[in-house]
C-alpha cells in the first residue's frame, strides 16, 4: 500500500493493521502474541489442549520484534 504524502512533502506512517490485532506491547514493554488453531477443528482436541491454546505467549524472536516495529509504529507504550 502506498503512503500518502502530506502538504509538507513527509510520508504519513501508517499502521499495518493486521500486525496490530496479532501483536500487543505488556507494561513491561515485552511484545506478545496470541495462540493459532482456535478457530475451527476443536471438537477432538482435550480441554486441556484448548485451555492451553488460551494463553498468551511472548514473542522471542529480535528479528520478529523488529518487523513488528516497522509495521506498527504507533503501536501503545
């Protein structure tokens, strides 16, 4: 998607809106994430399995992190 520049000749910075439902920054300013395979498919799986699937994890990866910052930069905190 091209950025749309302003009056002033600037890039606007957009926020990638997907990586923004995906993604969100603790107080502690530690990026995490949620679970996958929550959506469909369950019937076999043990409650313990889909109780698991519930938490969130922290995203370890610097590499990822990054590409997280990129993508949304005005992402809170």
């Amino acid at each position: 998607m091209p950025r749309k520049a302003k009056a002033g000749g600037k890039l606007k910075l957009k926020t990638h809106k997907a990586t923004s439902k995906r993604f969100r920054l603790t107080g502690a300013g530690k990026l995490v994430r949620t679970k996958g395979g929550k959506s469909h498919l369950r019937r076999n799986t043990s409650k313990r399995t889909k109780a698991l699937l519930a938490e969130t994890v922290e995203v370890k990866g610097s590499k990822i992190i990054k590409n997280v910052k990129v993508l949304a930069p005005n992402m809170e905190h």
